[in-house]
C-alpha cells in the first residue's frame, strides 16, 4: 500500500526532547543496567559485555550464525538476538531477556545496545 509522508511535523527518526527524555526513564525503570548486567550474568552464564564467538553466535541464532558473527560489536542485530534468545549459551532453555523483564524484544534489544553489552 502506498502512502504519501506528512507535508509538515517531525520527519521519520526524529523526536522531541520530552519524548526522548521520557523513553529514557521508561527503559531505566523497566530495565535497569544493575539488574540487566545481573540477568545476563546469571541466565548466559557469562560477564558483559558479550563478545560474539563461534558458540555464542550459534546459540543466538541456530539458523543463521554466520550472519552474528559478520555483525559489527554492539549491533542492533546482535543486541535483537541477544535480547530474544531462548536458550543460555550451554543450550540449557532460559526465558528470553525481553520475557524476563516483559518487555518487547525491540525494546530490550534498544536497551542491550544503549547500555552497549554486547
């Protein structure tokens, strides 16, 4: 479907300071770094930031490993598996980082990248 982009108003990607300022003490409140970095340690079993190898990018993603291990450090890409990934990196099943704090994958792997721990 086409749709034609807004003559006037804030252009795609851009945001107001109140609505960043807000955003930010959302995920503060929703994921804060100390529990976060706390998650992470005890569900993966290893310590922040996580440098992407063989067996991490294949237990991120079992499919398509390869595509993890291109990725540049704290990518959105790495950041988005990271924070949907349903098992630590031994295969155990774990509930996903965006599960724990009930949150969307999008808005954990936003999280995982600002925080850059990954």
């Amino acid at each position: 479907m086409f749709r034609e982009r807004p003559i006037s108003g804030p252009r795609l990607g851009e945001q107001n300071p109140a609505e960043r300022e807000a955003d930010k003490f959302a995920a503060d409140f929703l994921m804060p770094k100390k529990l976060l970095l706390t998650r992470i340690r005890t569900s993966f079993d290893v310590e922040p930031p996580i440098v992407v190898r063989d067996a991490e990018a294949f237990w991120l993603d079992m499919d398509q490993p390869e595509d993890l291990l291109r990725a540049s450090p704290n990518s959105h890409e790495l950041a988005f598996a990271l924070a949907k990934c349903p098992r630590d990196f031994h295969g155990n099943r774990i509930l996903s980082l965006a599960e724990q704090f009930k949150v969307s994958v999008q808005a954990m792997a936003y999280r995982v990248q600002e925080l850059r721990l990954i």
